[in-house]
C-alpha cells in the first residue's frame, strides 16, 4: 500500500510509532505496509485517523 507508506513518511512517522500507536508489533505493521495481512475495517479506521484522513481515501483506489 504504497499510498499509506507515502502518507506516513509525509507526515514523519517511524514504524515503530505508528504500531505502538496501533498497539500492535512492528512486523505485523510492515506486513500492512506491504499488502502482506488482511486489513479489518476497523484496523484500517485506526491507520487512517492517526493520519488525518478517511479509510476510503485511503485504502480504496478509484478505477
């Protein structure tokens, strides 16, 4: 997810931060980042609002 790793470097926020924020563990973020877990809804509202934005924006890439 390209746009959620570009979105966290933009507003300065290490891996590290945003799982303890999300308060699970550094690999299972990274995962996340690469497309390699399962995001539930309510993990991607989370993401999304320590961010500052919405999940749709975020996560959903219009055609």
């Amino acid at each position: 997810m390209k746009k959620l790793k570009d979105l966290r470097i933009k507003k300065n926020i290490k891996v590290k931060e945003m799982a303890t924020l999300l308060k699970i563990s550094e690999p299972f973020y990274s995962q996340i980042e690469n497309n390699q877990r399962t995001l539930t809804y309510k993990m991607a509202k989370k993401i999304a609002s320590l961010l500052g934005v919405k999940p749709d924006d975020l996560f959903y890439d219009e055609f």
